[in-house]
C-alpha cells in the first residue's frame, strides 16, 4: 500500500530533515551569510502545518503519512505547536535558542528517519510508484 | 357522678407548641434578581454570537489587514468564549436563585400554615387544662380520686383529646423542621451553583493572567488582546462578588445554624442585586467591551488594507476555498483547497528587516496540485531530497511571489 500523494510526503519529510537535522540549522539559520533563501523554519512550517499534516496526522493517514506514523508526528506536534504559539514570528535564531527546540529536533529527527526508512523499503520494490503519482490533478 | 368521675385518674398533656419563626427571605426579590441574571446572560450570548458573526462578517466582506485581522481572529475566539462562559456562569446564579426564591417560597408557606395551627393548638391545650382543672376543683375529695389510676370514661376522653393534641404538635413541630430543611437545602444549592459559577470565571482569569504574561514580547496583538482582557476582567469582577456573596451568606456551613443562618441567606437576592445588577451593569459592560471590539477591528482593518487591496486578492480565489484561517506562526493567512488536492495558497506579510528582499514585502506562496509555483508563475522543483543547498536556496528564494505581483497574474496559480 502507498499514500495517494507521494509529492505531498516528500514535502513533509523535506520539512521533517530540516526540523531535525541542528547541523543544517546552525549552518543556515544561524548563519552570519545571512541573505539566503535557504528554507527556513517558515518552510517547515508551510510543510507541515499547511499540508495539514499537523497538528492532526491521523487525518491524512492514507494520503501522505502511514497509521504507524501518526504517534511520531503526534509527539513532535505535542513540543513543536505549544513552542509556536509561544514564540510565534521571532527570528530563527531564537527558536533553536529556546531550551525546548532540541526536544523538537530529536523527535523531528525520529519521524523523519522513520518516514525515510519508510520510502526507501517502498522504493526498493519493483513497482514503487505509479505514473501518475505526480501528476497535475488540476490539468 | 359524671362530673365526679370526669375527675378520676391522671392525665398527661402535652408541652405547648415550640415557638416558630417563619424562615426570613426576600423570594418575589430572589425572583426578580433571577430575572436579572437571566437578562445579563442573554446579553452576554447575544454578544457573544454578534462577536462571532462579526468576526464571519469580515472576512466574507474579504477584508485583509495582516497583523490586525489575524490578532482580531484569535482574540475574538478568547472574547466569544469568555463572554460565553461567563453567561453561563450568570445562567447557572440564576438557576440556583430560582430554585432558592421556590424552595423559600414553599418554606415560608408551611411555615406559615403550621404558625396558625400552632396558635390554634395552644388555645386547644388552654381549653384542656382548663377542663382537666375543672374536673380537678370539683373532686369531692381533692386528690383521692383524680391521683388514683382508675379510669372513668370522662378521664379517658380527656386523655385522648391531650394525645391527639400531642399529635397534633408534633406535627406542626415536623412542618416547622420541614421549612428549615427545605431552606437549608435551597441555600445549600444555591451555594454549590455559585462555586461552580465562580469556579467558571477564576478559570478565565487564570487564562486571562497567562496570555498577559505570554503576550510580553507581542506587540501587533496588543490591542485585542487588551479588548479580549476588558470583557474578561469585567466578567471576573462579577464573578469574584458573587463568590462573596456566596462565602458570606452561603456557607455550607449553615447546615448547624438552623433559622440564624437562613436569616442571613435571605438577603442574598438584594446583595446580588445592589453589588451586581441594580444598574445592569452586567449587560452593559459586555455591550460596551464588545462594541469597541467591533469598532476597533473594523478600523484596523480599514485603516491596514488602504482601501481593501486583499478583497481583490482574495477574490482570485476558488469560492469552495472559504475565507481562510490565521496561518501557523506570524501574522500570515492561507486557503487550503477543500478537496484535499494539494493546492494552497498562503499570504505573509513582509518583515521590513528581512535578509531576503523578496521578505521584506507582503508575498505569497502558491501550491497546486502539490507543486510550487514560482514568481514567474513556473512549477518549481518539488523533489526537495535531490537538490544540491545552492539548489534549494534558489528554491526557496523563487517561491516567494511579491502580492503586488500575484495580483496581476490571471488567476490565482497562472501568471
């Protein structure tokens, strides 16, 4: 079985590697080159909560995320959204400055290894992905 | 003979009647403060749902105004739901004020009723004594026959009349603790309806108290979050008198004090009244809090979207989409397809400050069908986990569409 949106999980789990990769963060979000467009934590922000991914996964299990992977993205949601709502649009910097964000790394890091194992076992298999799978549903 | 044997053998009668007070209370006052409650909550629902419909009102006219709007949306949401939960909380004061004016209503009523019988009984045992000390002065020897436990018919109907007397007491005695259980029991009701309503309220300051203490460092939000904390507080106040109210004259406690107690409880209905409602001010607080909630969104409103530039924006898009929601972190507001398909589109204001020029200015992101579409109204890239840093750096450069842009493209997601 696949999720009907692979595009839309890839998305997700671009989000997920950014969430919890501190090396990539240091390097680009703390960057003194700032001046970058690098996807920054707005990014994230759009892959997860405007795909709706969070703060309910269970609702696109099917479409994007697998049933076994709802409890991962619940526990991040569970650190993540409070710390949003607390700090909402401060710079960058000061979300990976506050004493909770290496809890959101550590679960993000947790989901997105879980979703990538995942997707690499799929693609593994002789027919992973139809055709279609990135087609333009409007046209 | 007859009068003779009337006076033979003992006959006991009963202690008079207990003196009866009638339970004091004010129940036609305890009715019209009910009354009075019930008109404040309704009032309060009534602006609760104009808040409401309010908020709907303005964003189905597609008005935009960034920080304004969004702040609007979630203080309206804490407004609406004070002002609810405090209607609640007078629904629940006038309920348990109903109960007490009905259950005084109904104590007072027996009260009465067993007082008159009282009195009546007490001339009954008068006239009994008074037979008993005829029948006593005309023994033709004192103490020799009526000390005796002979019986004669005339003893026999004496005691009876002095045993259904006796009953006949009792029973006006059981009405009388009948009337003061009832009252204990209204106040005690009314007592646990006013905790709870009080307990309703202390929730909304703790929640009041918590956003003052999260909104330090927010700026953009203060002004509704200032009008959301005006209709709370003032909630409060209400509540926290009528929790004096409640400790001062309701105490559980009052189960012991008998009649004392309800004596004290039966001012409660004009305390409500002279602390509370005598000048409605209830109604008038939440009317007023409301109307300068109203008032100041829609001249926040006007005075950031310099003629309404985002009723156009918001009009390029799909109808079944509806009028959007505050976007997660910052200040933005996105659509998302209903159909699930993928496609949304998101609206951030520009931060002037930002590295990114295309930042600094009010932009969009557009998706379709899952793919990005770029300020050239290209299909970016979505295959995230093959692009090399300068790749994604484009990427994430190119998807920030300037609004004054995306205005001119021929419809939401084409240029």
């Amino acid at each position: 079985m696949t999720v009907r949106f692979p595009a839309m999980r890839d998305e997700v789990l671009f989000a997920l590697e950014l969430l919890g990769d501190a090396d990539r963060q240091r390097r680009f979000w703390l960057s003194p080159e700032a001046g970058r467009s690098y996807p920054d934590l707005d990014w994230v922000i759009r892959g997860l909560f405007d795909t709706v991914v969070l703060p309910d996964p269970v609702l696109q299990v099917g479409v994007c995320v697998y049933d076994d992977e709802v409890g991962l993205l619940v526990d991040l949601n569970r650190v993540l959204e409070p710390l949003i709502e607390q700090l909402d649009d401060v710079p960058d910097a000061e979300y990976v400055a506050h004493p909770t964000w290496s809890e959101v790394v550590r679960l993000a890091g947790l989901a997105a290894a879980v979703l990538r194992a995942r997707d690499d076992a799929e693609a593994s298999r002789p027919d992973p992905v139809g055709p279609d799978a990135y087609a333009d549903p409007h046209g | 003979m007859t009068a003779l044997l009337e006076q033979v053998g003992p006959v006991v009668v009963p202690p008079p009647p207990p003196d009866l007070r009638e339970p004091p209370g004010d129940a036609a006052a305890a009715t019209a403060a009910a009354r009075r409650c019930l008109a404040a909550a309704q009032a309060l629902h009534d602006n609760q749902s104009r808040l409401t419909e309010h908020a709907g009102s303005l964003l189905a006219r597609r008005l935009w105004c960034g920080a304004a709007s969004a702040a609007f949306q979630r203080s309206r949401t804490e407004a609406a739901a004070w002002l609810g939960n405090a209607g609640r909380a007078l629904a629940l004061v006038a309920t348990a004020l109903v109960t007490y004016a009905q259950a005084l209503e109904q104590a007072q009523g027996l009260a009465r009723g067993a007082a008159t019988r009282a009195d009546d009984l007490r001339q009954q045992r008068s006239r009994l004594l008074a037979e008993i000390e005829q029948a006593r002065s005309s023994d033709p020897a004192p103490g020799l026959l009526f000390g005796t436990a002979a019986f004669t018919p005339a003893t026999v109907a004496l005691q009876h009349r002095a045993d259904l007397l006796a009953d006949d007491i009792a029973a006006v005695a059981a009405a009388v603790e009948t009337a003061q259980a009832l009252t204990r029991r209204a106040e005690q009701t009314a007592a646990s309806a006013f905790d709870e309503a009080t307990s309703m309220t202390f929730a909304a300051r703790e929640r009041a108290a918590l956003r003052r203490a999260g909104r330090s460092s927010d700026s953009s939000a203060g002004t509704w979050l200032d009008v959301g904390e005006l209709v709370g507080l003032g909630l409060i106040d209400l509540a926290l008198g009528v929790a004096d109210v409640a400790q001062g004259g309701l105490d559980p406690v009052t189960d012991a004090a008998e009649l004392a107690a309800v004596s004290r409880t039966g001012t409660v209905a004009s305390r409500l009244g002279a602390r509370f409602l005598a000048d409605d001010t209830v109604a008038t607080a939440a009317a007023e809090a409301t109307r300068l909630a109203e008032g100041e969104a829609l001249a926040a409103v006007e005075a950031e979207t310099g003629g309404g530039w985002l009723a156009a924006a918001r009009a390029k898009l799909p109808d079944g989409w509806g009028p959007g929601t505050p976007a997660s972190k910052g200040n933005g507001f996105r659509w998302i397809e209903p159909e699930g398909q993928g496609s949304y589109l998101r609206i951030d204001p520009g931060r002037p400050g930002h590295p990114d020029v295309l930042q600094r200015v009010d932009h969009v992101h557009v998706r379709q069908g899952f793919s990005r579409i770029g300020r050239g109204g290209q299909r970016l890239s979505d295959r995230t986990a093959d692009l090399t840093d300068a790749e994604l750096d484009e990427l994430a450069r190119l998807e920030h569409v300037p609004l004054s842009e995306w205005l001119t493209w021929k419809n939401w997601w084409q240029r």
